[in-house]
C-alpha cells in the first residue's frame, strides 16, 4: 500500500501470516549474557538446577543461541484462535495531539486472558504437558499473568495452581474469580499448604504477603511434587523469547503499509511485553545498522533502569530463585503500592538489562499521576481503556509526539498496548477522586537496596 | 473459498467492506406494525409527540419504510475504528460437542465499550449532535448501555448523564468509574434531580431504583432542557435499524467461506441484540423464501415471549412512554433478579413482537443455571467470558449442536456472542459458589400482569 492510499484503522495479519517461529534475540546480542548463578553454591547454573520446576525444553531455550525457534504446531494452532493481533493506527490520538508523528499500535487486549501474557502461557503449558506434567503452580500479583496461565493450563488440560498475593486476593475478587472460572485454584498467599507460607504465618499471621513470598510458596509447591512444575509470566529468557511474537507480527504489519517505525516503545517491568515488542525491530538495529530508538518506561517508584544498579541479585525476597546480572533496586525493595501492578519488580530481565546497558535501548521513568491523565486521555480518544502498565507507554508516546509537533518531525512511533484496564478500574478511581500520589525513588532508598546486594565472583 | 480448505478461526472484513447502510426490516414485514399511542391521548403517535426528547432524524427512522437507510459518513468513520467486528468459527467449541454442525459467533465483545451497545450509541449521538444538543440523558442497569452511550456522546463532543439504578451503582462500582473515565455524569437513581425522582424518594426513602424509575428521571431530564435529549438503548425502530450492521457484516463474513446459516440464535430482552445478527437474514427468509430458523432466547424467569401476551402495553412502569403493541409481562411486572441485567424488562420490540406473532421467529426460554453452566463451558473452550446475557443465546447454541449430533446433521448455526463478561464476574461467583436459584414464571405471574394491561381502543 503506498503512502498515499489512507492507511486503516486496524491492519490485520491473515492466519497463515502468522509467524512459524519466535526470534531469539541471544543470537544478537553484542556482549552475551553473564551466567545465571545458583542460589546455593553461587556457582553457574546448569540444567539440573532447573529441572525439579521446569521442562527441558524451556531450560534449553533459556539458553539457546539459533536466531530462529520454531513454534509448534500445536501452540501455532492455538495462537490462531486469538492471533495475529490487529495493530492499530491511532488516527484520533494523532488528532488530538495535533502532531504530524503517525503512531501505531499493537493491541494485545483482544485476546482470551485480556494481555499479552497469554503468549507464554501457552508454549510454557504444551512443554510442560508435552513432558508429561499434570499440575502447574505459579504466583501472580495484579493477576494478568495468573489469569493467562488458567486458561492456557485449562486448554492443555493441566491443573493449575495459583498462589495469589492476599492482599490483591481480598481486593481484586472479580480476577481471582476469572481465574476460578477457567478451572485454577487459587490460593491466597502466605498460605499454610507449603512451608515457605507457614514459616511467615508464624511470625506474621496477619501477614497480607508480597509477590516474593508467592513466588517461594509456587517454586516450593512444584519442586516438591514429581507431577507439578512452575511457570512464570516474564524476566526468564524464554518467555521474552514467546513473546517476540508481538514484535514479528508488528513488523510485518507495518510493512504492508509501508512504514517502519523510528521510535519503538513499551512498558517494563520484568520486562516481556518492552523485549516483545522491541527485540525483532532491534534484531534490524544489531545486524543492519538500521536507526531505531527502543524506549522502556517504567515507574518513577520503581525505577529499576534508571536509577538500578548492574549487578547479580536475587530475583526474589528470599533468595530462592538464581542470581542474575541485571538491572536492580536490590531483592529487598518493595515498591511503593503504585497501581501497575505489573511493574513492581525490583530487578529486571537479563537481556533487557545488558541491551541498556550496551546503549541499544533507552529507558524513562514516569509519575502515575501522568500515567493516569494519559490514560483517561486515550480511552476518551481511541475508546480503548488501557491497563495502568500499558499506559506507562503511552505517556512515553504522548510525550514523543508532542517532540515531533514542536519540532515538525513526522515520525513513525509504535508501541505496545499489552492489555485492557477492565480490572483495574479501582486504580482508575484512585485517579479520578484524586487520590493517588506520585512517589519519587529517593538516594536513600538507592543505598538501602544496594546494601543488599549478594557478594559473588564470576570468572 | 471452498469448504475444502480449512475455514480460518477468525473471518475479518476490511474497512472498506463495511456496510454503508442499515436494513430497514419495515420494508419486508408481512404484517405492518400497529401504530403506537400518545400515553396522554391514547391515540396515534405523531412526531410532534416524540420532538421533546429526539431528533428529527430519529424519528423519521423511527417510522421509515424505506429497504436501506445509508450510514452517515462521520458515523461510517466511527465505525471503521472497531468494526467490522469478527467472525469466529468455534472450532473448539464444535470438536468438545463432538457434533456435525459448524457454528460460527459474531464477536462484538472487541467493542471499545464491550459490547454491541456502541453500535446504536454512535448514530444516536451524532443524530443529536447534528440537530445542535449538547447533552443525552438515559439511564442504565447493568451498564453496558451506559457505557457505550459515555464513549459516544465523548466522541461526538456531547455531554452525558446517566441515571443508574441505584442497586447496580452501589453493587457494580466499576461500571460506574467507566462511565466516569469516558467523561459522563452518573448519578444514582432514584435521585433529588428530577420530580419523578423526589416522588419516589418522599414515598421510600430507601429505594434502591429500577429501570422503569430511571427511565422516568432521564425522559423528564432531557424534556425539561431544551439543549437535552432522551437516548434508549434497545426496543425502539431505529435503535434495532443500527444494529442491523451485525448481521449485514455476518452475511458477507460467511459468504467468503461459501456458507449461509440454518439456524440464527440471539439472547433477547428489548431486542436490540437478536434483531442485529437475525434481520439481514430475515429479509432472505421473507422476499426470496429462503429456508432459516431463527431463535430468540430469553431467561427463564423473565419470559416476555414465550410466556407473554401480544398487547398494548407502556414501555416503563411508571406510564411515561408510548404505549406500544408488543409482548409484554405487563408493565408492572419486576422481574426476579437474575443475573442477565440486560434481559430483565417486561416487554419486547415491537418489531421482534410482530415476526414472533407471525410465525417467522421462534423462541425459547432457559434457566440461569445452565446458562452459566454453558457460560463456564464455553469460557474454557473458546477462551472469551461471555457476557451472561450472551450466554443465554450460547445454551441454545449448545442444544441445537447436540440435535445435529443426535441426527447427524450438518447443520450451520451462527450466533451472536454480544459481548464480554469482565464486568459480571459476581454474577459468575454465584454460579461456582452454587448460589444461584432458577426461578420460573408461574401462571400466577401471568395474571397478575396482565392485569395493568391499558384499555386501549385502535382504529
């Protein structure tokens, strides 16, 4: 389509143009990943670390080096029922703003679980079926990642577990009660069925518990029954790998009405739905020298990329999982109860973290006050209400195409609109009663998360 | 395409093969409606009657007998942004019945406002805006029309007021923020704002609202400001007219696989909903005699036409509106409070009324339990959470695929799935929590209203 003809609205991939494998951005990169350590003799890792709570498949994808992986057939033929998703011209937002950017993007809230998060769900439960699992355990906090496991379990035909942080548990009903309708149990956490829980119920009963201590009562529960593994819904490399999905169907898209974006942008908390998005456009940035700007958003209360430090950290409170070279405000920060749940995550994927620091990517921290009045200002203009994280990113798109209006630079921004705020409207009144409040990491707050920091030697 | 090659999971049409106008089923009736009456006079309507609280264009739809009636250009746009919605096979669906038949749903769940509520909200907002008011009153129950006609009157630069039964305001918190995030005013209803709404309140300090008092306090609204209008969200002519864009979309969706139904199912309260997806069909059925069945499915306990009587009845309870020849309950019946707010009205369209009286249409009336029952197997299935009031067209679906299974019949049923379920999750908690009661329409029922039919005398 030339540019003359007018571009639609939703530009649309057929089932057959949906792509047959996801893009492995380790082949890529130009300084590899530092080894994960384990958490025990802080040494790197091999696959037996990993077996007891996860399949070998995914193990070997944490750490493969082809460029291309294949989708199988399987997972393709379920990625249909809700794939390739429609990337969107914002025309109206355009409008609105009066900017002579063209912005696009690419909306994952259409699909069953309401967010991107449905497109690890899936291969994380056919490999683990396919290994002859019966049962996954898992934690969630805002409740998207939980929301998309059930369902992806429910398809495979797996139980599924979900330790569910109590304090979301008593206040989001509506999404424990989804995830109950597609067959999960969910249990609030700290809960009396694995240790990990029952040690924090005895020093605090009233405890309203943390994704941290999740996370320990779900690894505990799978590694400590044959039948059941774990999953977890971002940071690890394979599931960024799953979700380059977004990103390969955005470029394909963009190239039927002939454009190829000059800005790419996505929220970033642990990471997956930014690396989906970013990773196939900066794959053309690392191999053909192509001009790109890549921009995670994050919370100006969580700020892991601008104020973190590089460093290995454990990826939970109890230091449980491995240990990891990357971007973190330390494991025993706990951010402030900001609305996005989604990007409260006090360390951040390894490949997110070694592209920014190689200079690849760029990052931003925003209030949540912006983030609101953003978000209003978008469903009023597209209709479509986005979910608090998803608009970290607008407020990151609304910012560059003021920039492209000041200094008349028609730009191409995408990004990545990784699900509805349907559940979230509590956070939406929080803003509209003018309740919320903007937290700033501090200098101080720095230095209590850095003490923290694991003493390792690698090689 | 031929049925050889497989028939995608999703049938899209482009932007450019959106219909450009709406059917007109007065065209086609067998049977022209009877006239509707003055509540005041209790003689034929005239336009006069209705220039209070419409506008004209509205009004002339409202009694238009022309075959097609042409999209606005403004509203085509519009429309463009979401539409035309999907056409799903549900091949999962099929292959868990283990039967023959090929059903096919119509998702408008995509919708910005969730359901297909936004595709009547669009015209009537920009009908309105054209003949220069500046604010649409209406009123709401589950919410679902409130929404849509908030993002519309947003849209189209027009203020909104939504007077909300006061039970849904305080029991469905986040319909309420919705509507507020969209920018209308919602204020519960029985409120201080209107006489109807202070007559109410000096008799039952306490009242917790109904539809019909809602419906009084928005008509009064919009008729004591000159600069405000009334706007419904089903019964009426032109509201069923918008939505026939369902089942225009629906047709040309099934063409390009070489398909045509032999059943249409749609859930029916006011009628909106079954009329969209089953009138372009009709029009086959009535000038070409083509061979269709098509269904309307309402809740057991609210069985307007299985249980009702072809009647001149008032649309409200309080004896505002026109009175209208239609099945009806009588309009002092109070439904039981069953879990499809949507479907929870004493009468019918006056359209949907005549096709049922002439044999062209037929109906059924299920239980809630197996509504939810067929909602939580669909859910787990297809992936999407229906709407309870979609879920009502769902269990017929389900019944009539498992007739083809008994009768090895490939029989085609297309469906409409009107929208999702994230706001209705309570409603879904009591069917998994074995809290929901069927309750069923006795003859006593029947009587008791029947007896609040009005004496009327026509031509």
């Amino acid at each position: 389509m030339s540019k003359q003809s007018k571009v639609p609205y939703k530009i649309y991939l057929s089932e057959e143009e949906l792509p047959t494998a996801w893009y492995n951005i380790q082949a890529d990169l130009p300084t590899p990943l530092s080894p994960s350590l384990s958490p025990q003799t802080k040494q790197p890792l091999g696959p037996a670390d990993l077996t007891p709570i996860f399949p070998l498949d995914l193990i070997k994808q944490e750490v493969a080096t082809e460029r291309s992986i294949e989708i199988p057939d399987e997972v393709r033929e379920l990625y249909r029922t809700f794939r390739p998703s429609p990337l969107y011209r914002a025309y109206r937002l355009e409008q609105a703003l009066g900017t002579p950017a063209r912005i696009y993007y690419k909306y994952e809230g259409n699909s069953p679980s309401g967010s991107h998060k449905l497109n690890t769900a899936l291969p994380q439960a056919y490999y683990n079926r396919q290994a002859g699992i019966k049962r996954l355990a898992t934690e969630t906090g805002a409740g998207q990642w939980g929301s998309a496991l059930s369902i992806a379990a429910k398809l495979f035909g797996l139980e599924c577990t979900v330790y569910m942080v109590k304090v979301s548990y008593e206040q989001k009903p509506y999404r424990k009660l989804l995830m109950e309708t597609y067959g999960a149990e969910v249990i609030p956490s700290p809960s009396r069925l694995t240790a990990a829980g029952r040690r924090i119920l005895a020093e605090h009963p009233d405890s309203l518990g943390s994704l941290g201590i999740a996370i320990s009562e779900a690894v505990e529960d799978a590694a400590s029954h044959d039948d059941t593994n774990y999953a977890l819904g971002s940071v690890l490399n394979h599931v960024i790998l799953h979700q380059t999905i977004i990103g390969l169907e955005a470029k394909r898209q963009l190239e039927k009405v002939d454009e190829y974006p000059d800005i790419v942008i996505g929220c970033c908390g642990g990471g997956s739905n930014f690396s989906g998005i970013s990773f196939p456009f900066l794959h053309d940035k690392m191999r053909d020298g192509r001009k790109l700007r890549a921009i995670a958003v994050e919370p100006k209360a969580c700020p892991t990329l601008t104020k973190g430090k590089f460093a290995y950290d454990y990826g939970d409170t109890a230091q449980l999982t491995p240990i990891t070279k990357m971007y973190t405000l330390g494991h025993g920060f706990v951010p402030p109860g900001i609305h996005a749940g989604g990007l409260r995550y006090h360390g951040d994927s390894a490949l997110v973290s070694q592209l920014y620091h190689d200079g690849l990517i760029e990052a931003q921290a925003v209030f949540q006050k912006d983030v609101f009045r953003n978000a209003v200002f978008f469903a009023q203009t597209e209709g479509i209400l986005p979910a608090p994280e998803s608009a970290h990113a607008i407020s990151a798109v609304v910012e560059e195409a003021l920039r492209c209006k000041e200094r008349g630079e028609e730009q191409v921004i995408l990004f990545c609109l990784s699900g509805h705020g349907h559940f979230d409207l509590a956070a939406y009144e929080g803003y509209l009663r003018d309740h919320l409040e903007d937290v700033d990491y501090s200098e101080a707050m720095v230095e209590e998360g850095m003490a923290c920091l694991p003493q390792v030697q690698v090689g």
